[in-house]
C-alpha cells in the first residue's frame, strides 16, 4: 500500500521518507513524530492531536518492533492491523505513516549495533521483560534518526518508557523535543491499551484492578510510602483473574524507587498479568 489513502501517504521505505520529508522542510515545514506499533486506539490518535499541534508535518510510524519482545512473548499474537490504522488516522493532518519492513529497518539483522537503556531499563518493566527497553531505545533511535523529527509524542501511559527515551534524548545530544501526553482511559478508568482487545469481559472486569490501586495507592500518599505499598497491593487481593507483577513508587527524577521518609512528587507503577495479557498503568502522587 504505497499510495494515498484519504490525506495520508503510506511509506515503506526509509528512502521515500527522508525524500519526502526533506521537500517539505525545503518549504519551511516542521516534523512530528508519532511512534507506534499499531492497533491505533484513543490514546494514539490524542498522541496525533498533540502532535498536529505541534508541528506543520505529522509522520507516524507503525512497526511492531522485534526487538522490545523477549522469547515467550506475545510478539507473533501482536495485533497488526495497518488497514484499519490508516482508516483511523484518516481527517486528523496525517501527512505520512511509515510502515517499514523488519528487513528495512534491520538491515544487518537483530545482531547488529543496539542502544543500552542501562540501570533504569533493568527494573520493572525491564526486569520482567528482559531487553524490552534496549530493543525499544534502539527502534525509537533509529527512528528519530530516520525521520530528524523537531518534536517526538508519547504516550504517559508508557512512564518508564518515555523516562528512558527523554534521557537517551538528552545523553545523545538528539535534537528532538520530546512530549508526554496524558493517559487516555475509558469511563471507568481503564487506561486505553492495544493489548486490551485480548480480554474477555471478565479479564475486562478484572483488569480494572490495575486503576483501583492506583487509586487506592493515591489515597493513602498523605500516609507514607509503607501505606501506599500496602494499599496499592492489596487492591489485588480479592481478584483470582490477576496476578500482580510489580506495583513500586519511584522518584520522577531518577525513576528509582524513593526512599523510605521520602515526600513530595512521586509516581506509581504497575504491572499485572490478566489471563495471559500483560497489562501496566501508572499515577503521579504526592507522599505526605
Ligand atoms: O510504545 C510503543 O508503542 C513502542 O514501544 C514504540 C515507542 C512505538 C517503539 O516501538
């Protein structure tokens, strides 16, 4: 699918995208980047919102990136559904959807030069997903390096994962502004997430607890970091469908888990397991 759908030009080829780009900038255009790996949901077209706003060109890019999936994950039962995701973005100010090849992004396979997300990318989400945030750095690199966007959009969903690529950003001199846009979540709190079409409506129900001890988690922050450990763990108690991966409080800055006396700005995450879907959220609280 190379050409038009509605106002948007599918791309695949990195080539294309640079010749295409650079026109537009010769006109004086300046470049947003959405990354994605698909199954565009709400919380992506907010993300194509800001980035409309942002800039004159709005690229996104779907590519469901081998790299940030370990063995045993869900890598091959990932939704790919780039028809539909054209549909989605057509009317928003979409000018290009990068749709490279595994081969035309990996030239010399998985085993050629990769980035290091370091410390911070071995905890959490990186400690239960080995690799993920390397292969996830590596990818958004190569993309921000293909596409020299002014601005980049994320998703605040994702906070380890936007914590990591603001600090590659600035550890690698990479002149791209990066945003952060808030959760996007249904009525009843859900945070919007492709992954959340594999639910059945009980693991639906039950995914719910994920925002319950967030809330819970958010109540008990006047109390202390001891309080809100307990609180946001035993949300999870009464749910047999969930089993809780990890619920820490880290500090926004580090994003290491705060000390214990620790006040002020803080943010939870969580990570669970409902059936066999992965699901994390997070929630920005003040410890008293
Ligand atoms: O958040 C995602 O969908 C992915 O991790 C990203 C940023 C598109 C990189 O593959």
């Amino acid at each position: 699918m190379t050409e038009s759908v509605f106002d948007i030009r599918v791309v695949p080829t990195i080539a294309e995208l640079r010749e295409r780009l650079a026109e537009r900038r010769a006109a004086g255009a300046s470049v947003a980047l959405v990354p994605t790996m698909g199954a565009l949901h709400a919380g992506h077209l907010a993300l194509v919102a800001r980035a409309r706003e942002l800039a004159d060109v709005v690229v996104v890019s779907i590519f469901v990136n081998p790299l940030q999936f370990g063995p045993g994950e869900d890598l091959d039962r990932y939704p790919r559904t780039l028809e539909a995701d054209v549909s989605a973005l057509a009317g928003l100010g979409v000018a290009f959807v990068f749709t490279p090849s595994v081969a035309e992004m990996y030239p010399n396979g998985p085993t050629g030069t990769t980035l290091s997300a370091g410390e911070v990318g071995s905890l959490y989400e990186g400690a239960s997903r080995p690799g993920h945030f390397d292969g996830m750095l590596t990818v958004v690199g190569k993309l921000l390096n293909i596409v020299r966007p002014d601005v980049a959009v994320f998703g605040q969903k994702d906070a380890q994962q936007i914590f990591l690529v603001r600090r590659m950003v600035e550890d690698l001199d990479v002149p791209t502004a990066i945003d952060a846009v808030p959760t996007v979540r249904e009525a009843d709190g859900l945070a919007l997430s492709s992954r959340n079409r594999f639910l059945d409506p009980g693991q639906r129900a039950a995914a719910l607890t994920l925002i319950e001890a967030l809330r819970a988690a958010d109540a008990a922050a006047p109390e202390g970091l001891a309080e809100v450990l307990a609180e946001g763990a035993a949300a999870f108690g009464d749910h047999d469908e969930v089993t809780l991966d990890y619920l820490v409080v880290v500090d926004p800055e580090t994003f290491l888990p705060v000390a214990d006396g620790a006040r002020g700005p803080a943010v939870v995450l969580v990570a669970a397991r409902v059936g066999a879907t992965r699901l994390i959220d997070n929630a920005a609280i003040t410890l008293g």
